[in-house]
C-alpha cells in the first residue's frame, strides 16, 4: 500500500521523462496531474484505513534489500508521516496544476518536460524519506530530494539562480554528510544487526557520545529547516527559485528537517533531547524573532515570505523542545499549517509576479482596486496573511495556540518571545498589505491582465482548507496525538514528574 | 478646418506647447485620430441616452416634486414629463434647431420599460436593483453647480439672483402655496425662514441644469447621427459641431417654475433674461468638469492632512482631473454614469473595447476613459467659442491679436499643469 506513494511517480516520472520531447507540454502537465491526482486519493484512502489508537506503526512493508549491510526496503506509517505525506501530495498537485500559470506570461514553461518529471521525483523522495523505517534508507531518500531541487532551482530560477542552487546544494549536502555520519554512529556503536528504527536501542551509549550524536543530527537537519544561524543559503533559494519550486521548498522540503527532527532526534535520543531543549528553546526564540524582524526589513515581498518562514518553523522546533503532549501535537499541527499557508503565501505572490511583473513593496500599489486590480488575488493575501498571523478561526491560530500552551510551563521566556513574533507577523503582514492592496492604482503602469478562475482555483483550495482545518481542529490533530504521546512519554520519567509536580503546584493558586 | 500653424509670432514655450499649437490651428485639446473620434462620438450617442432622461427628471423634481420632504419617487419620473416635447428639436419644438425626435428616445423608452434585466418586474424592483438611470449622477453634478456658486460672476447673473429680495420673496410664495394646510411645516418655515428657502435654491439649480441638458441631449444625438452618415470625419469636426451648437442655443432663457396644484408660479421668471450659456452652460462646465467635489471612490481624502483644499477654487476633482481607475466600485457618480452609458454603447465601442485591456470584465473603465476624452473635446469646444466670443478668430492677421488668443489658450492651459490633470494622459492612446 506504502509502496505505491513511492513507485507510482517515480513510474510516472519515467514515463514523462521518455516521452516524445515534441509533445504539447498540456500533455506533460496532465499526466502529472493525473498521478499526483491519484496519489491524494491513495492518501486520503490511507486516512480511511489509519487506525488513530495505536502509536505503532501501521501498514509496514519489509524486503530485505542488502542484509550483510544492514539495509532494507522498510517502510510504515504513523501519525507523524501521515498529515506530511498528506501535505506532500495535496502541494505537488497543485504545483503540477499551476506551474504554467505562475510562469510569466511572456515566456512559456521552459521543458516541461524535465519539469514535470522532477517534480514526480520530488514526490517520490519526499515520500519515501517520509515512510522509510531504515535509517540507511531514509538517508537515501533525503539525499535523493537534492538532485531534482538542485535542477529546479538552476533551470527555472531567475537571474541569480546558479548561484541560489550552488549555496543550496552546499548546505544540504553538508547536512546529509551530517546525518549520514551520526545513522552510521548510531548503527555501529550500538551495535544492532541492521539500520532498522524500531531496532535501535541507544540508551546503552553513555549520554556523553549520545550527545555528539543527537548534535549531529540537530545540526543536519537544523540547516534543512533551516534554523537561525543555518539558514542563509534559505532567502536565496527560495527568492531565485521560480515560484512552484518555492512552494515546494517551503511546503514540503523545510517539513524533512523537523520531521528528522522529531523522528530522530525525539525517537532515537529521548534522554538527551530533553537534555539540550533548554538551548533548543533558546534557538527556536532566535528564529522566530530574527524571521519577524528580518522579514519587517525587506523590500521584496517574496523575499518577506522566505524570512516569515523562518520565523514560523521556530514554532515548530518550540513545540519539540517543550516536549508535552499539547505542544507535540501543536509542533505537528504547525508543520502543516505552515506547509500550507507557506504555499498560499508564495503562490499568491507569484500570481502577483505574474501579472504585475514585479514583487517590488515600492512600486505595488492599490491591487484591491475591484476593476483594473487583481481583487481576488489581494483578497486572498490578506486571508492568508491572516492566517500566518495566527488569528483564530483559521489552522495558523490552532498551531501555534497549541504550541504556546503547551511550551509555556516548560519555557515561559522562548514562549513569550514566540508571542511577541506572532506580533511581528501581524506587522510585516500589515506592512506588505498595505502597500500592495491598499493605495491607489498607479495609471501609468496598472494594465494587468486579469487572473482567471483555474488560476484562483488553486488559491481557492488553500485558503478553503485553512478555514476548515482552523474551526474544525480535530481533523488535523487527531491523527497524530498517539503518536505525539508516545514520543513524549519516551522521555525520562524524573523530567515528566517535575512537569507533574509543576501543574500540581499551580493549579490551586489558579482556582 | 485644419489650419496651419501661425507663422506671424513665435512658437510658444508652454509646457502644453503642442496642444496651443493644435488649438490655436482650429483644432482641439484631443488629437486628431480616428480611433479618438471613435470613442468620442460612441459616447456622446451612450451619453445622450441617459442623459434625455436626466433633463426630464430634473425637470420634473424641479417643477413638480420641489420641496417634498419625503422625495421616495422623484426618479419615478410622470408620463408627461417623459414624453414633454424638447424645446429644439422635434416637429413640435418650439424652435428647431436639431433634426432628432422631440420626445423619448426610443432606446431609453424600452429601457425604462424593461430595464437591464428584461423582466417586465415592477417598477420599484428595477430601482432597487439599480436596474434604471441612475439619476444620482445627475444630482451629484447639480450639487456640484450649487455648491460652487458664484462661478463666472459677474457675467452669470443666475447665482447672485438667489440671494435677492425678488427671489427671496417669489421662493416664500411658492413654498407657502406647497405647503398649504400643512401647519407643521409652515410653522417650521416661519420657525427657520432660511431653511426651505436653500431648498428652494437646490431646485432651481435641478431645473438650471435640466434646461441645459435640454439642449445637450440632441445636440449629442445628431452629432452621432452625423458619424454614422460620414458627414463629421475628424475630432475637429465634431468640435466644430459643438462650438456652432453653443452659439445657436446660448440665448435660450433659463427659468424656474414650480406647478403646485396645477398653478404656476414663476421663482425665476423667463423675463430675467438668463440665457444659456452665462447661466447654465459655462457654470455647468467649471462646475462638473473642473472642480466638483472629492467624493469617496477607492481613495479617501482627509480634509484635516491638507488634502482637500481650503478653497473651493481649487478644488480639482472634475473629469478632466479624475483618476478612472476606482471607476466599478459601487455607488461613485463615475461608476452610475458609466453604467448608465454601457447600456446605450452603440456596437462599435463594444467590439472596440473587447479588444482591449480585460475586454468585457472593465468596459467600465474604458468606457469612463473614451468618457475623459469625450468631455475634453466639449471643453475644447467651450474654450474655442469663449475665443470666438471675447476675442479674435484664428486667422486674424494682426499678430498682436494672435498674441492675446495665444495668451488666452495658454492661461487656460495652466489649468492643466496641475499633477493629476489627465491632459498629458489623453494624448496617448495607451491610456485607456
């Protein structure tokens, strides 16, 4: 069952890719669709079948691949992959969807046929590292994602693109030497017969070298989120790669860093983790604020949505480093709902490119104007913009609701500091709005042509999606509360009566 | 008439130095091109439309509903007045002037019947659903001549008319004879005497302006009559048109009468001599096309940040200086007008406008900018014949005479210098 989320478009991608290249691109885009299509079905299918009791996981999948090396196709499901996978699918189908739309009208989407193929195999990666119970095989997948995003970025990017791909390439590939180093540790000083997840017991290894391991693994996907001081390769790739590449980058791409995170790092090291998450509370605060502030300054607004993203993933590490059930479930809830609204974001600047032709904050103006304006499309932004602020009645207020309920008792400073940052959302999104919506329509310039339906559609489909995720929670966290819950209580026994300990305390003086 | 250039003074050096040239050559403001004289033309024939309807309802609030305080129907215009014979044109005018019919047009009968919707719905629905002429429009640009009085003092005698004892005392007549057997509002009257007296002021300006669109709506149908035959083949022509049209007409009296059970009363009698270009027309012009008022369309102006000026003289909101682009957003005069003048568009600007921009989705706006040009080919017209008027003809071959046209062009040229005025804009065809 796994198996056909990884095979059907990787199938697909060869197909694609050995098609006639003189085939009208609509037929690429179709066939692309047609799969990724299929492939939310099957996902949504997998919901139907996922059983919310068990933390174990479900669905496995094993053949012995290499077994004198310890390397097997081992693949299972839980509460933690199966919003991402979910997500994975819902953005590579609207990326097969709107690619052509999000190319500037002057020039048509450049080889199609590369594009859709390598969009398959993003898919394919993403899934595989996703469901991969093999920590051998979740690095071959997670190494995998590096190439078709390296060519995303060099071949559809605009006039910095090389350069974008290069520092791109460097950081990655540096944090999969990183992980590569720390699952080879990890499988041979603990001495277990193969790479497999549910086999590796580390709690034998003495906290001093479970410490450089849990490093490395922090610091190799630190940069894939990325993490403040990681993430400078992160404004350029995002900002040079053309706007499908950007909303899988940011939807789907950052997701591998704090699910590795969560899955390695939570799983593997539970002791140790709750060791350094004073530090990692620190770092996520880092984040958050420099995103705010960083994201305050910029004059581009895609650049803007490249830094809230930083800002927003340190939510994400918060939840995790708080380590209670509530922010566990909120540090999973907030990597979708940033997937998503990180994706309605990008797209609907990169209608705004589009049409405008410039993402410039200075030269926007008055695109609310309901005739000769994009009205939709800047009604859409402020939703969505919104939505990135957290106001309540839409996913970005459960997320981070849940996440600062559930850090507070542990660390009230990062917790406040991450408050404060949802503030400063508020200000760069007020900012941005501002000048692009409100205003008035230059007459010298404003001669866009118009935004269609099938170029709402997607916009449309976010946005619908945030609201009902936002009033109707449950269908976004109850998939993963088990397995939350397991992750946590994992964590030393001493930590969780303290936490106890601390409720008990205060819960009189509340009453 | 396409003059040459005079070669008896020098060339001028105003910043609008290619217009004067182009005026001073018999031309106008607008350039020359057929696809200007296009959209010119195609608007004057959507704007004439509604506009038959205005001049009859002004007239009919001003005459007839006049100090109702509870005005729910004054746009529910009575048969007579939509059908009353036009003064100048028709078999029946009084005096012919223009060739066109002398009652409804026949287009803006079958609109009023059926509306937009084409549903033989009640009256009443149809207004609601702003599926009618929205006279509006036409208040905003009566409010606009009442507001900025005293405009082209001391020549227009109109305005300071108001504020005499004559007036004062033919408007207390009136207004006593209205509200006859009403004891509350003549005691109201008695109570605050300058109250319905501004009242009565407002209608007279609805019937200042509807004498004069009186005149406008066939001079617009025939020039459009003209087009389609072939016979006017340049914007210069259709200028032209308009400049012989203000000289036939200007001595057209301009009254008010108010019929109170079936008695008339005369607050402005035709016997004050107010003609029609001094009283109506050029007020009309500075009022509606220079300054009117900074209503709010997407843009808010806040008069405490200095942006609305302290004097009405330099108000600058008219349609030669307004932006068109909020034009579609709901309940502007702009966006009223414009709906009124898309139902009447003949095919040709339809077809023209598919072509362009975002086609059917902002024909609003197009049409408003066709809108913008049409109305500086009438304000062309307006400072030719003020030319013709007090000074001396284009091909005078004193060249001190010619100097003082030139400086006359350019004075009102300096009116245009303004940052949002749309002179420049309407040079260029890309503005649309």
């Amino acid at each position: 069952m796994l198996s056909t989320l990884i095979w059907l478009p990787v199938f697909g991608a060869a197909v694609i890719g050995f098609l006639p290249g003189n085939f009208a691109s609509a037929r690429f885009r179709w066939g692309a669709i047609a799969i990724s299509g299929f492939l939310l079905l099957w996902t949504l299918w997998l919901f139907t079948q996922f059983d919310l009791a068990t933390s174990e996981m479900q669905m496995r999948e094993f053949v012995a691949w290499i077994p004198t090396l310890g390397i097997n196709y081992s693949l299972g499901l839980d509460g933690l992959s199966l919003p991402l996978i979910a997500l994975t699918n819902l953005l590579t189908l609207l990326v097969a969807f709107s690619s052509e739309h999000l190319t500037p009208q002057a020039q048509v989407l450049k080889r199609p046929r590369l594009f859709y193929a390598l969009l398959l195999l993003i898919n394919a990666g993403m899934a595989g590292a996703l469901l991969a119970q093999n920590l051998l095989l979740f690095f071959f997948f997670y190494e995998l994602e590096l190439i078709p995003f390296y060519l995303m970025i060099v071949i559809w990017g605009s006039a910095k693109r090389e350069y974008a791909g290069m520092k791109f390439l460097i950081y990655t590939a540096t944090s999969g030497v990183l992980i590569l180093a720390a699952f080879l540790a990890i499988g041979w000083l603990t001495g277990s017969a193969n790479f497999e997840y549910s086999a590796i017991q580390t709690a034998e290894l003495s906290q001093r070298v479970q410490l450089i391991l849990l490093t490395l693994v922090v610091i190799g996907f630190g940069i894939k989120i990325p993490l403040v001081p990681l993430h400078t390769w992160l404004p350029d790739a995002y900002v040079e790669a053309s706007t499908p590449t950007a909303i899988l980058l940011g939807g789907v791409l950052s997701k591998l860093g704090t699910y590795g995170l969560a899955r390695f790092g939570v799983g593997l090291f539970p002791e140790t983790w709750s060791l350094v998450t004073p530090g990692l509370s620190v770092v996520a605060a880092v984040c958050l604020m420099y995103g705010a502030l960083a994201a305050i300054a910029q004059k581009d607004i895609k650049r803007m949505v490249a830094y809230s993203s930083i800002g927003h993933m340190g939510y994400v590490l918060l939840g995790m480093a708080a380590l209670t059930p509530l922010s566990m479930v909120g540090s999973v809830s907030q990597m979708v709902s940033h997937g998503l609204i990180l994706a309605l974001l990008f797209y609907l600047v990169g209608v705004i490119e589009v049409k405008v032709g410039t993402r410039e904050l200075d030269v926007l103006n008055g695109l609310l104007n309901a005739i000769r304006g994009l009205p939709m499309t800047s009604a859409l932004l402020i939703l969505a913009g919104m939505a990135s602020a957290g106001i309540p009645g839409m996913m970005g207020f459960v997320a981070e609701f849940l996440v600062f309920q559930g850090s507070f008792t542990t660390f009230p400073i990062p917790t406040l500091l991450g408050v404060i940052g949802s503030g400063l959302t508020a200000v760069y999104f007020v900012i941005l709005l501002n000048r692009t919506c409100f205003g008035k329509l230059d007459n010298k310039t404003a001669y866009y042509p118009r935004v269609t339906l099938s170029e709402h559609l997607p916009a449309l489909a976010l946005t619908a999606l945030v609201f009902w995720l936002g009033i109707q929670p449950t269908w976004l966290v109850r998939w993963s509360e088990s397995t939350t819950t397991a992750l946590v209580s994992a964590a030393p026994v001493e930590r969780q009566i303290v936490l106890s300990q601390a409720t008990a305390i205060t819960a009189p003086v509340l009453d | 008439m396409n003059m040459p250039i005079s070669t008896k003074i020098p060339p001028s050096n105003h910043p609008f130095a290619e217009v004067i040239h182009r005026l001073e050559a018999g031309g106008a403001m607008l350039p020359d091109t057929p696809e200007n004289l296009m959209q010119i033309i195609g608007l004057y024939k959507a704007y004439a439309v509604p506009m038959d309807f205005y001049w009859r309802d002004l007239l009919y609030i001003g005459e007839q509903v006049f100090l109702n305080p509870l005005p729910f129907f004054k746009f529910f215009i009575s048969n007579e007045y939509l059908q009353r014979e036009n003064h100048y044109a028709g078999d029946n005018a009084d005096l012919r002037i223009w060739r066109g019919r002398g009652t409804v047009h026949p287009e803006l009968e079958e609109f009023i019947k059926q509306g937009e919707l084409k549903k033989g719905l009640p009256r009443l629905f149809h207004h609601l659903w702003h599926d009618r002429i929205n006279m509006e429009f036409a208040e905003e640009c009566m409010r606009a001549m009442l507001w900025h009085r005293n405009m082209y003092a001391p020549v227009n005698q109109f305005d300071p008319y108001l504020d005499s004892d004559e007036y004062k005392q033919n408007a207390d007549r009136a207004i006593r004879a209205y509200f006859k057997g009403n004891p509350l509002m003549l005691a109201l009257h008695n109570t605050f005497p300058e109250m319905f007296l501004e009242q009565c002021r407002e209608a007279s300006y609805y019937a200042n302006l509807g004498l004069f669109w009186e005149v406008m709506a066939p001079v617009f149908f025939e020039i459009s009559d003209l087009y389609d035959e072939g016979k006017i083949a340049s914007v210069p022509d259709a200028m032209n048109f308009l400049v012989n049209g203000i000289f036939a007409i200007a001595g057209r009296p301009i009254y008010h009468h108010v019929y109170i059970r079936g008695e008339c009363y005369e607050i402005i009698p035709k016997s004050k001599g107010f003609t029609w270009l001094y009283e109506a027309a050029l007020p009309y012009v500075e009022a509606v096309f220079y300054r009117t008022s900074p209503f709010r369309g997407t843009k808010s102006y806040n008069a405490q940040a200095g942006q609305v000026p302290d004097d009405q003289k330099d108000f600058h909101y008219g349609v030669l200086y307004a932006d068109k682009f909020p034009v579609g957003t709901a309940g502007i005069p702009p966006t009223l007008l414009a709906q009124d003048m898309l139902h009447f568009l003949p095919q040709y600007l339809v077809d023209y406008y598919q072509q362009h921009c975002r086609g059917e989705d902002d024909m609003l706006i197009q049409l408003a900018i066709s809108f913008q040009r049409s109305m500086y080919c009438v304000t062309s017209a307006v400072i030719q014949a003020l030319r013709a008027a007090l000074l001396y003809p284009l091909d005078d071959p004193n060249p001190k005479h010619l100097m003082a046209n030139r400086k006359f062009f350019e004075s009102q040229m300096d009116r245009f210098l303004r940052p949002e005025a749309r002179l420049r804009d309407i040079q260029s065809p890309i503005y649309r």
